[in-house]
C-alpha cells in the first residue's frame, strides 16, 4: 500500500521544558502522554476505492484501505479516537440502495467514536436518518440543531466527554442551516440555533464546569465562504469564540495539507482542519501533554490508497 504523508510541525502550544536538571527525554519517558485524533469528512457513501480509470482518484480510498491504516495507529497508540464531520450519506448508489445502513455498520466496524450530522445525512428525510440508527454503534453530537418533537429527539447529544490515559476530551458537533439547503419536509421540525452562541455557551461549559483538557468541535458549517465572507464558517467561527484546541471541518469539501491557525477571540491558536472528500484522506493529529498537562501537537494528512 502506497501512501503519500504531509507532516507539519506546529507552534502555539507550550514547549515541554527541562524540570528539576532532568534530561528531556528523563521527562518524556515518564510524563508525556499521547493522544491521537483521526479524522474524516464527507466520505458521500464512497465505500469502495476509485476505479484504476478515474482521472483523478485512481485506485485511491476505499473503506478497507482507510480501515488498515487506522488499525496501524491504534497500533502505534492505543490513545486513540477516531471523528468524522459529517455528510454520511448520499454519492454512491450504495446510498440509493441501503439508505445508509451500510454506511453505519461500516463505520462501526472501523470503531468510530463520535460523528456530526451533515445536511446530506438528511437526504432519506430525518425519519430515514433516524431508522439507520440502531446500525450505528458510535455516538453522534450536534449542540446547535434542536431535534424537539422530531424522532431524533434524545439520540443525539449536544457533546460527548471521553477520557483517554486520563485525559478529558470534550467533543461538540455544529451544523450548518438546514433552510434553503435541505427540502423542510426532510429535516421538519428541527431547529436551527446560532452557532456561536452555542459555542459560547458550550466551551464555558466543556472548560470550567467539566474540566477538559481537549476541546474539540466537529463542524459541518463549512471552511469559508469567499462570495459571502460574513457567512458562518470555521474561520469566522475560530474568530469569534475561545477555549477550542481545534475544528474538525466538513461541508466545504476543502482539502488543507495543513491546519489552519487562526487567532480567536482571546488572542490565543486556534486550530482549523478538514480532508477534502470521499475518504480520499484522513486526517491525524497527535497531541502531547506534559505533566502540567501544557499541550503541543503535530499534524499528518494520509493519502489513502
């Protein structure tokens, strides 16, 4: 298997210092800890790779092929989570076929952890989203859509907190406005709530209340907008909110070798990422943590195929 690795060594975080005349590597062995965050967006239902005839793609993804590498680095780590952003569904006529049921056991068979919902996750209505369910043994976020008198009123949460070699992770999700994108009759009474208010009022939450040391939001509102710049985005979203260490982004299907870091409202790195599309890629993040549990982290994007 021939795979293609970006790795960007990124700064922001603090450095890992010498303590008490100890050696770094003393220090390392004995307080670092390790986690790893994978992550997809947009796979669109492409469960095999491209054809050795696609002008682009050739002989690339594919869920087998995403799934051998994953394994890899659970390998190499067992800290580790795996997240997608979102748009599930819809692109290949297994979609038209199986209405996602597919997809979810796919995805739960690779051990995902947490899953956003995308406005295609709605394209067999919210009522075929809900019937996919019980294939999907991972749990799905989404703090800003209000699922109230809808069937998927309780079976998603605003966040989810998992704790990995003691350290907390807090990982909201966030869609994008349903009206205008997604037919009424699909999505019917959800509710759609400013995603920076929520955020606001999440990541007090997530840092203050329940103490995490990673914060990460799942996006599927889209990297940025160019003909509309004061759109809702990832970017305009990093700008305006404070406390998350990074934004796994979908939607856009905007492919970034490397994360973007944006200044947020408090001055401090922000970290945006997405992988493009199709499971084309999927994305790593190693983050490090001293024993004052100060942070660094280092990004890798896998071609996979």
């Amino acid at each position: 298997m021939k795979r293609r690795t970006f790795v960007k060594q990124l700064g922001g975080a603090a450095s890992l210092a010498m303590l008490g005349g100890a050696g770094l590597t003393a220090f390392t062995e004995k307080k670092q800890r390790h986690i790893t965050i994978l992550h997809t967006n947009d796979t669109h239902s492409h469960i095999d790779p491209f054809g050795p005839d696609h002008r682009r793609n050739a002989n690339k993804g594919g869920v087998a092929r995403r799934a051998a590498l994953i394994q890899q680095i659970r390998n190499e780590n067992p800290n580790t989570l795996l997240l997608d952003a979102g748009d599930i569904f819809q692109g290949t006529p297994y979609f038209n076929y199986y209405g996602g049921e597919l997809e979810f056991k796919l995805m739960s068979k690779l051990q995902y952890d947490v899953a956003t919902i995308g406005n295609h996750d709605f394209d067999n209505g919210i009522d075929g989203l809900y019937k996919q369910l019980p294939h999907a043994k991972f749990d799905f976020v989404s703090a800003n859509y209000d699922f109230t008198n809808t069937v998927m009123d309780t079976h998603v949460d605003p966040y989810k907190i998992l704790v990995r070699d003691g350290i907390k992770i807090g990982i909201f999700g966030l869609g994008i406005e349903l009206e205008g994108l997604v037919n009424k009759k699909h999505y019917k009474e959800t509710k759609y709530l400013d995603p920076i208010e929520i955020t606001q009022d999440i990541t007090r939450k997530l840092k203050e209340e329940e103490q995490c040391d990673l914060i990460v939001c799942l996006s599927h509102l889209g990297y940025y907008y160019r003909r509309t710049p004061d759109l809702i985005s990832d970017l305009n979203l990093a700008k305006a909110t404070k406390d998350i260490d990074i934004i796994i982004g979908g939607h856009t299907h905007t492919f970034l070798p490397k994360p973007t870091i944006v200044k947020n409202v408090a001055d401090q790195n922000m970290l945006v990422n997405q992988v493009g599309c199709y499971g084309l890629y999927l994305g790593r993040i190693d983050f490090y943590f001293d024993e004052f549990n100060n942070k660094t982290s280092k990004k890798t994007t896998i071609l996979v195929g």
